[in-house]
C-alpha cells in the first residue's frame, strides 16, 4: 500500500509513528502509514504518545488484502470484507472522539503490531479471511495477548459463525428455529421430517453468501443440486432447513447484560427487487441489487410482537455469549410465528449496513454507533471514564 494514500490501513506489523490526530474531529492525513513505519520505534517508552487519549486499535479485514480467490470461487466471495473508505468510516467516527487511532489489518503480522503499540482497546471488526472461525480468529490473539477489544469472544464469534452450531444451542434453549440438518455430501439422506419447499444456505458465510433464488429447493433433484454447489462453492457443509414463508425481521442491540439499547426492529420491504427475485434477503438483494433495498423500520409489528422480537433478540444473544453489540434475523409468519435464522454477533456496522439504518431510524448517525459499541466495550472492562460520551462531556480527566 503506497503511503501517499489519504488513508492507510497497517498490513506489515511494522510501527507507526504516534498517531497525529487531533480533538477537533477532523480526518487525519493517514493512519498507520509504511512510510512512518521505518522511522518508529518498537519501544514504547521512546515513542511520542499523547499520554492523556485513549490509544484505540482498529482492526479490520479489507477486501484489497484478501488472499487470492480459489479458482472457480462464486462472485460473492469476498462480500463480508470492508473497503478501504468502510474502515475509513469507522477511524472517522473514533477520532471524532478525540482517540489516539491507528489501524491494522487482521493478519498473522497483528500480534507484533499490537505487542508494539500497546492499545488500551481495540475496535475490531475483522471478519478474517479463511477458515470456518475466521471471525473467532482475531479475537482469539486478542485474548492470548490479554488486550480487550469489542466484540465477541473467540468462542462466540467461532459459535455464531457456524449456523448449525448456533441452532443446536438456541433449540436447546428452547428458542424455535426452523428444522434442519448439516449435508457433509448431496448423497446424504434428508430427514424424514423434511417437506418440500427446503432452504439451502453455506454453514458458515453471511451477507447473503450463496443465497439465491436456487436456495429455495420444491424436490429432491433440486435439493441434492443446490447441496452440491454450495459445498463445492463455499468449500464447506451446506446447512439444509425448513423453508419459512414469511417477513423477514430483524432485531439489533447494543450494551452488555441489562444495560442494552434495542434499535427500532426492521421488515425488509422486497417490493422494489425485480419480480423475478425470490423474496429473501440473499446476496443479490445486498449486493446487486443494492438500490431497491427499501424496509419498514419500525416494522409494524405491534407492541406484543416487538416486544417478544426484542425478548427473543436478547436471549439469543446472552446465549450464545455474544458482546457489546448484535443483529438476531428472524422469519415471521402470517400466523405471528417467530422462528430465529442466525445471530450476527460481529454484525454489519458500514454506513449503509442494517444496523445502521436501524440507527438512523431513531436519529443516530454512523459515528454515533461505532462509539456505542465502543461504549459497551469500555463500561465492559470497567472504564466508563472513557466512553465517547463521557468525552464528549468533557467530563474525563485531562
Ligand atoms: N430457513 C429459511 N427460510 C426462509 N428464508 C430463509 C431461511 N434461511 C434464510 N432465509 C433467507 O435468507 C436470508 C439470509 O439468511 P441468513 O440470515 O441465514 O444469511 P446471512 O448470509 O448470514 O445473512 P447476514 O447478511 O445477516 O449475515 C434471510 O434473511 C431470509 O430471507
Ligand atoms: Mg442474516
């Protein structure tokens, strides 16, 4: 990455030069450039930190770093990874705080970085890159390293990635999910339960990864051929379930225990999708056709529904182990069933994702979500002295 760039993300584990931001909100010339790199030193004692911000990591998977795509790969492959101008966003809204911030992508050169800069916390949303815990990987260093972060721990991020894992724990609690079995191959035999029409998605993707119209299955041949190229597609099982006709709904919060804030719930509206797409929340309604997203937020549910929408939302998440922030999705059917799909315990927070729409909704702005997850993060670990709120306030310490 050349450092003439307005904005840099760190891919090198070498260090930057204390960062140059200042109070005052406005975008730095770059954060974390190579070109400082050589110059810095690994000691953190020689380096000029401003003692009295808080130092915030920012780590992130950019879809520029990713590793080449296997051949063949589907076009939706690197959809959960942010851009560069994402990131951007999220370094903005930090340093509107008046943070000290700088940014690495979540690769193997992270712990050299982070054992070098020593942040006080880090804002991580990496979705990793390659594995079936890809999410839980950089929470994983984090943890062996003994910093804190946002976010899930390595075992809820690995939990929730894994769709068939997360429907084991929520039917155990009781909580109704649709049925479903995992397909290791297309000749595995479907449950005798199983009616046609069937619903077939990737284990462990999300953005609507491999979710198309060839996902809703009506026969068996249909069924094994949609197995089949989700398994050969996404390298992975393909989870098979009972096909939910019905709204599709969700449900985010932030905050940890009871201390959480409910977003107001959201109906995707697909009116506005060509007629020839199915009516499901897939990758061509997220990314192709991006335009004709409309919703319905608040959805009209009525005050029973959203209730039991956000009792259900918070039960999922306190049990699956998610922090700081989540998006529960749920199938709605037109006799008032709610059946939960997945948690999304590192959930979109772009300016254009669902959570910040739902945000938006009740007069947030972007920034304004990015420091509240923060927020939870830091009342987590005990330092709510410097929440964003209290900064702003004015009310922490020089
Ligand atoms: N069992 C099902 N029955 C009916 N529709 C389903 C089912 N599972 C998934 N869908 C449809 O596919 C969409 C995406 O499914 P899901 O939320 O599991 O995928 P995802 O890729 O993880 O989503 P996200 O973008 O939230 O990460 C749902 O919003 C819904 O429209
Ligand atoms: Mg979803």
């Amino acid at each position: 990455m050349s450092s003439n760039q307005t904005f840099t993300v760190h891919v090198n584990g070498a260090q930057p030069r204390a960062s140059t931001n200042s109070l005052t909100g406005a975008p730095p010339s770059r954060i974390g450039s190579t070109e400082d790199a050589a110059a810095a030193s690994a000691d953190p004692s020689k380096r000029n930190r401003d003692a009295g911000r808080l130092r915030v990591a920012l780590l992130v998977s950019i879809d520029r770093n990713a590793p080449p795509a296997p051949q063949g790969a589907p076009y939706d492959i690197l959809a959960e990874l942010d851009s560069e101008k994402t990131a951007y966003s999220y370094a903005a809204a930090l340093l509107s705080r008046g943070y000290d911030v700088q940014a690495h992508e979540g690769n193997v050169h992270l712990p050299e970085w982070l054992a070098a800069w020593q942040p006080d916390i880090c804002f991580n949303v990496c979705e990793g890159f390659v594995g079936e815990s890809r999410e839980a990987q950089v929470p994983g260093i984090l943890e062996m390293m003994g910093l804190r972060y946002t976010g899930p721990g390595p075992l809820a991020a690995a939990i929730t990635q894994d769709k068939p894992t997360t429907q084991r724990i929520l039917h155990y609690h009781g909580i109704r999910i649709p049925l479903f079995q995992v397909f290791e191959s297309p000749d595995d035999t479907p449950r005798a339960d199983f009616a046609y029409p069937l619903f077939v998605k990737p284990a462990h993707e999300g953005t609507g990864m491999g979710i198309r119209n060839t996902s809703i299955v009506r026969n068996e041949r249909q069924l094994r051929d949609q197995v089949a190229w989700t398994i050969e597609s996404y390298r992975q099982p393909a989870l098979v379930e009972s096909y939910i006709d019905g709204k599709d709904i969700t449900c985010g919060l932030v905050g940890n225990g009871n201390d959480v804030h409910f977003f107001p719930i959201t109906e995707v509206d697909f009116s506005a999708y060509p007629p020839e797409l199915e009516p499901i929340y897939g990758v061509q309604q997220k990314l192709d056709y991006a335009d004709c997203y409309r919703n319905k937020c608040p959805a009209p549910l009525g005050d029973k529904l959203t209730a039991e929408v956000r009792r259900l939302t918070h039960q999922v998440f306190k049990v699956t182990g998610c922090r700081d922030y989540g998006r529960v999705d749920f199938r709605l059917t037109d006799d008032g069933k709610l059946y939960v799909l997945e948690i999304n315990s590192l959930p979109g927070i772009t300016p254009h994702s669902d959570l910040t729409l739902m945000a938006e909704a009740e007069g947030w702005t972007h920034a304004d979500l990015v420091c509240a997850v923060l927020d939870a993060a830091l009342k987590r670990y005990g330092m709510a002295e410097f929440s964003p709120v209290a900064v702003l306030n004015g009310s922490r310490a020089a």
